[in-house]
C-alpha cells in the first residue's frame, strides 16, 4: 500500500513538473507548492513552497520557502527561508538557512552562511560571508567576512569588515574598513574613545582583540595607543621609532636569522639613519635646521636661556660656534703665554718682561704741603721727604693763561661753552645732547589702548583718563524753552537773553528756523534723521520708513537686549493686549498667534536628551499588558503629560520630540519581539503540519 501511495505521488509530482514546464519557459519546480503560481520564466524551484508566488524570471530556489513570493530576478536562493521574504529585489543570493531572509527591495547582496544578512530589508550592494554576518545591519556596500562579523552592527553603510566577531560593540558606523578582532567601546564616542558611532574609521587588529593600528576620520594615525584610542596627530606612535635601511630588520644577516643586525630604538624615542631636514627638503647634514629667516637658527632650549646662571662655575677653553655654511662646530681658545707677567707685594711691585725683572716701590698715597716757612713738603706713603725752601711766586693771568712768575711756568685754562640752553637730538634709538654724551634708548613695545567701562588706559604706565558718562537720551528731536529771559534747550544749557526794555522779546518758530523778534536775530534747528530703532515710546516713526517697513541695518553686527538688570521683566511679547501674557513663566519671547518661518531648529542640550537610550541592552521595556492597563486608567501614555498638563504648562518642543521618538523606538522593539514570535509560530505551525500530513500518510 505504501509503494503504491509513493508511486502514484512521485507520479502526480511528474505530471506538475511537465504542466508547468510547458506553461511558461524552461521552469523546473520539485516540491509540495514548489512554483504553485508561478508566471515566470526560466526558474528553478526546489523545496516545499519554493517560488509559490514568483512573477519574475531566472530565479533558482533550493530549500524550504525560498523565494516564496519574489517579483524580481536573478536570484539564488539555497537554504531553508532563504530570501523568504523577497519581494522586488533582484540580482541576490543566498546561501544559508534564513540567509537574506528579510530582504525585501534589495539588489545585488550575496550572504553566504547561516542567518547571513538575515535583517536586510531594502539594502544594495552588501556582501556577507561568514555565519551571521551583516546579521542586524539594514544599510549599503558593506563587505563582511568571518564568524559574527559585525556583530551588533544596526545601520551604516560603505564598510569592510574582515575577521572573527569584528566590530564588536558597534551599532551605528559607515565608511568604516576594520581587519582582525576590532572590539570597539559600547557607549557613545569621545574626542578621546572611539565608541558605538564610530565613522570613517580604519583599525588592524590581531585575532585577541589588541588593535596595533588606529586611523581616524581625519587621517590621524595612531600606532600602539591601545584600544579606541583616538590619534589627535597626523602620527602618534606608542613605543621607539626607527628610520632607515640599515637600522631595520631588512638586511640579508637578519633574514638569515641574526637578530642582532637591527638597531632598537630609544624606549619612546626615534633613531634615525640618514639626514633630517627641518624646514628645507635637501638637508646636507645628520639634522639641517631652516628657520626661514636670516640671523635667526631655529633651534631654542626653552630650559637653557642666557637669564640661567649655572649653580657651579666652570672653566673651558671650549666652546660652539658657526662655520661660513651654518655647521654647528666646537672651538677651542688659543693658550695663554704668560711672556709678560706684573706682581706685587705691599708697596713692592715687581715686574717681568722678557725674564728681565725689574722691582719699584707703589705709590698708594702722596700729598704736598706748604709749611709755615714756605717749604714744600711731599709725602709718599706716610714718609715725609725732607723740606724744600720755595721761593715767593706771584700768579699773572692774560686771557686764559696762568703765568707763574719766577719762571715757574703756565698753562691755559680750558675755554668752556655755555650749556644753560643744552639740547636734545634723537637718531633711531640714540639719545644725545649738545655738547655731551649720548645713551641709546631700549626698543619700546607700541603703546596700546584699553577700555574698561568708562576708563580708558595706555599702556606702559601711560595714564588713563574717564570718559563722560552720556544719558541715553534721543536727542534728535531737540527743544527750546523760555522762562523769563532763561532761555533752555533739553538736554543742554541755558543762556540769559538781554532785557530789552521797550517790548519783550518772543521766540517764532517756522519749520527748522526759530526767530528772536526785535532783530534779535534766528537759527536754523539741522534737519536729522531718526536713525534710532524706535521713536516716541515704540510708536514708529512713519518719515522713517520705507514702504511702511521699519529698515535697521545691523552692519555685520548681532542684536542684544541685555536682560541682566531686568530681574522681574526683560521680555519680548508681540500682540494686541498692553498687558504682558502671565501665562509663559520665565520664557523671554511670546508672539500671539504663532510664528511662520521656514525652518526651526532646535538645540540639544546632550546627546542624553535623546531616545537612543532605547536600543540599550539594559533598557527596561514596559510590557504590553502594563501599557495597555496605564492607558486604559489614565488615558494617555506612560510618560508622556496629558491634555490638561500641556495646557496649564505649553508644549517643549525638544522635550516632545524626544518624548515620540522614544516612543517610537519602543514601537520597534515591540514590532520586533512580536515578528520573533511570530516567526517561531510559524516555523512551529510548518512543523506541526509537516507532522499531521505525516500522520495523515502514515494512517491511509
């Protein structure tokens, strides 16, 4: 009975192969449902409900509910659920159970492996080989390869991922090329960390998770930092640098195994083979430094300036200097020969030329004296010589000679210049005076000059002086007062008229012109411009305006209304009413009516004012029993303030957006437990059926 039921079936199944062979082009279906509705042409179906509903061409589907309901082509599909869900999509294939499973309208995607690229919905140009790779991801031209590579991965597009569980710790990133075990931080990034958004990031790392090699978004480049450690310079190395052919592991005695023929670096230093040039391209020595301006070598020691005075004092003969090219060189002073030498002892002093020695007594002290007998007596170091009589000299003067009578000689006085009315010159830095010397005066830095409120100071112990405090008072319009003959302008002075006894004097007024009568003359008021932005208490000035518009030219400046000392008021209301709205707390703006522009955007205070805190796996999702009883008692969502609270207290617009998106991305979460469960129920309804039919067969 049984081989009867097998062969009438294997029969019937035949049968609906050459049906549906002959009805459309070269279509070859095996299975329960295999190609059931079909209307294309060239496709294969293998497996129960492989291209049921296919409207498309050159399909192959190999596996239980591949390709059940695909409209588009040029597919492949091998494994049970394979492109289960494909509607539009063309050019894929899947290779794998569940592998692009969810793909919807995506083109050109290749997943190769259990569940691999199994979220896609609408993605292109993705390439997953590996077992759930690209498993979560619903983005653009990424390449995966290897076991759970990415691993948490959500969204991002024009990434390359190679490696074991790469990506780990990612959810949000695009333009991102990781090689090894990258393991990047779960949180938010920082300046400092690469975190879960990581963009534009490059990282080689070994199969343990140590990254060896970090190239951020700009270019930075770091190497043995450490884990998501973010460069902040064009190169930032961990560890001894090398340059140079013979100084790396590149020569034939390290290749043939002598280790010892490469040169180790300095712990955190750099050796170098070869010149160095900073600031020039063609350096001509070990390091060539080129400041860029004459007289000036580029080269500073920031703890050795010529104010250090060295604790000990050193002799050498010594010394760096410069050659004609710029070389820094060591010189040595030439020895003293001591051919010529000069001693004393007490009042002895001894000299010696040549080895000739020659001794004289030092005269410390001498004077001369004029006893009460008119004798000359010398002392020289407190010995006083013997007396000498002096005759009796007369002094003559001609002119400014001095003649001593008796022969005794003369001399001229010097002819001195009146210096009562000295002047002063100035050449450069050089200070001199007539018939003096000269100083040269110290390069002064230019004088500068600062404000601080009403005081305005010039540098260098210039002085300051206050500016007059004006009242900010609108002048423009400007008014003359008589009282008696006190004759008053506003805001200014007052001048006494004359009193003129035969009729009173009486001002006139015709436009910008005021008369005094009795000849007493006229002027004219200038005619201004209200330039102010209001004039009469906010009544606008009509002979102000242009095409009844108010015009204020902000000259590439901003608009402050400083509130600092409005403690109670300072706010802006646009509307009907004098009376401020009491209603908008501490809010500075309120405009009746509304506000029409085109475009509002509003600021976050941090990225924790945002929902993403959702996705979190630590995030506490309300059930859908307690949602449904918090509704059903207090009318509206957990979370979010009823009618009557945005009423009494305005809608926050940040706050409310963020308020729906958490609420949305809640919606998500729950849309994506209930699908879970909704697919487990279906792969359990086809085990059940599965089972009844076998049953069924089993009973006939």
């Amino acid at each position: 009975m049984k081989t009867t039921n097998s062969l009438l079936f294997t029969t019937l199944v035949f049968f609906v192969v050459i049906f549906k062979s002959n009805g459309q082009v070269d279509n070859t279906f095996t299975g329960v449902g295999a190609g059931t509705n079909n209307v294309g042409n060239y496709n294969s179906g293998f497996g129960t409900n492989a291209l049921n509903q296919n409207t498309s061409h050159s399909n192959s589907a190999f596996g239980n509910e591949t390709l059940t309901v695909s409209s588009g082509g040029f597919n492949s599909a091998f494994g049970n659920r394979a492109l289960y869900l494909n509607d539009s999509g063309s050019y894929n294939c899947a290779i794998g159970t569940r592998a692009l499973s969810g793909n919807n309208s995506g083109w050109r995607n290749i997943a190769i492996g259990h569940r691999a690229l199994e979220a896609n919905i609408i993605g292109n140009n993705n390439t997953g080989i590996g077992y759930a790779s690209l498993l979560y991801n619903v983005g653009n031209n990424n390449v995966a390869l290897g076991f759970w590579t990415p691993r948490n991965l959500l969204s991002g597009d024009n990434n390359i991922f190679i490696g074991v569980e790469t990506a780990s710790g990612l959810l949000h990133g695009s333009n991102n090329v990781f090689l090894g075990k990258v393991i990047v931080s779960k949180e938010l990034s920082t300046p400092g960390l690469a975190g879960n958004d990581t963009n534009g990031t490059i990282i080689f790392a070994d199969g343990a998770g140590k990254q060896r090699i970090f190239i951020n978004s700009n270019g930075n480049t770091g190497i043995g930092l450490g884990n998501n450690v973010i460069p902040v310079n064009k190169l930032d190395v961990k560890g001894g640098v090398v340059i140079g052919v013979n100084y790396t592991p590149n020569g034939a005695n390290y290749v043939s195994g002598n280790s010892t023929s490469a040169a180790i670096a300095p712990t955190n230093g750099l050796l170098v083979e070869g010149k160095v040039g900073i600031g020039n391209k063609s350096p001509n020595n070990k390091v060539e430094i080129t400041q860029g301006t004459n007289g000036n070598s580029g080269l500073r020691f920031t703890n050795l300036t010529s104010n250090y005075t060295p604790t000990t004092t050193q002799s050498t003969t010594n010394f760096l200097s410069v050659n004609a090219t710029g070389d820094v060189i060591l010189q040595k002073l030439p020895a003293n020969v001591n051919s010529n030498s000069l001693l004393s002892n007490a009042n002895l002093m001894t000299s010696n030329v040549n080895n000739i020695a020659t001794s004289a007594n030092i005269v410390n002290s001498i004077s001369n004296t004029i006893n009460a007998s008119h004798q000359l007596l010398t002392t020289v170091n407190g010995v006083v010589s013997t007396p000498v009589n002096l005759p009796f000299p007369t002094l003559l003067q001609d002119g400014n000679m001095i003649i001593l009578s008796n022969g005794g000689g003369s001399f001229t006085l010097p002819t001195f210049t009146d210096t009562d009315a000295q002047s002063l010159a100035l050449a450069g830095n050089t200070l001199s005076i007539s018939n003096g010397n000269s100083v040269t005066l110290p390069l002064q830095i230019p004088q500068t000059l600062t404000q601080t409120g009403n005081s305005v100071t010039l540098s260098n112990g210039g002085g300051s002086f206050t500016l007059p405090t004006f009242t900010d008072t609108d002048t423009d319009a400007q008014s003359l007062t008589l009282t008696g003959n006190n004759l008053s302008i506003s805001n200014g002075n007052t001048v006494v008229l004359p009193t003129y006894t035969d009729v009173p004097q009486t001002l006139n007024q015709t436009g910008n012109t005021v008369t005094l009568s009795n000849g007493g003359g006229s002027f004219t008021f200038p005619t201004l411009t209200d330039t102010s932005i209001y004039a009469n208490n906010g009544s606008i000035n009509q002979s102000t305006t242009i095409n009844s518009n108010r015009i204020v030219d902000l000259n590439n400046t901003n608009i402050w209304f400083n509130t600092s000392s409005s403690t109670t008021n300072g706010k802006i209301y646009l509307g009907a009413t004098s009376i401020y709205p009491n209603t908008t707390g501490n809010y500075k703006l309120f405009v009746e009516g509304g506000i029409l522009t085109e475009k509002v955007k509003v600021a976050l205070r941090s990225t924790s004012n945002w929902a993403d805190y959702v996705f979190a796996s630590d995030y506490k999702l309300m059930p859908l029993k307690e949602v449904e009883k918090f509704v059903s008692t207090n009318k509206h969502l957990p979370g979010i303030d009823s009618a009557s609270e945005l009423s009494k207290n305005g809608l926050d617009l940040a706050e409310m957006q963020s308020k729906q998106m958490e609420k949305i991305e809640e919606l998500t979460l729950y849309i994506i437990d209930q699908n879970k469960t909704i697919e487990k129920n279906q792969m359990e309804m086809e085990t059940l059926k599965l089972q009844v039919k076998a049953l069924i067969e089993k009973s006939k």
